[in-house]
C-alpha cells in the first residue's frame, strides 16, 4: 500500500511558477510509474504529465508541454511537477498517481495503483 501526499498548491497570478510535491510513504515507489493528473470544476480527472520508474522517460499532455515539467528523487520517495508560465485554465485540483507498472509514462487513470488527495491550484489575477 503506498500513501501519497501532494503539496504546494496556492494562488498564483497568471505567468507565475508553482512547484508540486508528492510525498509517499508505506513503501518505495523506485519500482512505480508516477504521474500527475488534474480536474477543474465541472471537468473530468485529466492526465497531465508521467515519469518512468527510473526518472527517464517523461510524457505530458499537450496543453501543459513546454511549460511543465515531471520529476523525481527516489532517494526521498518523491516526485515533482515544476509548473511555470501558469494559465488562468491550469487552475484544478493536481493530484498525484503511482502506477506499479514501471515503464509507463502517458498513465491512464485506469493504470493508477494510488491517488493522493490532491492539491489546489488557483491561478488568477
């Protein structure tokens, strides 16, 4: 069982920079695909970027790529997503997902192992 928790979520302005944490516990998740997903009010739970168990490989949704990027630090049992250039539309829940299968980087929600509980993102002005 792998516990995840999200963190550094916040109001931005538009243009501003945000950096997301995902916490896990209970376990390693070195052997895990991680990935982060997103859901605006109203909006389905959307995938917005994955990285490979060894921090290789990355996938983004096309709405975020250039602009976002995944990481990880498996020595720390944690992963990251640097948001930069923020939009008005990136404003949702972030949450993060750890998927067993190690090779994977564009994660459907049906690969998903374990969801945190997700981190607020507001970008406004």
């Amino acid at each position: 069982q792998v516990q995840l928790e999200e963190s550094g979520g916040e109001w931005v302005h538009p243009g501003g920079t945000l950096r997301l944490s995902c916490a896990a516990s209970g376990r390693r998740i070195s052997g895990n695909a991680m990935g982060w997903f997103r859901q605006a009010p109203g909006k389905e739970r959307v995938f917005v970027a994955g990285i490979n168990a060894r921090g290789q490989e990355t996938s983004y949704a096309d709405s975020v790529k250039g602009r976002f990027t995944a990481s990880r630090d498996n020595t720390k049992n944690t992963v990251y997503l640097q948001m930069n250039s923020l939009k008005p539309e990136d404003s949702a829940i972030y949450y993060c997902a750890s998927a067993m299968n190690p090779f994977i980087v564009t994660i459907e929600a049906g690969d998903v192992d374990w969801w945190g509980k997700g981190t607020l993102v507001t970008v406004s002005s």
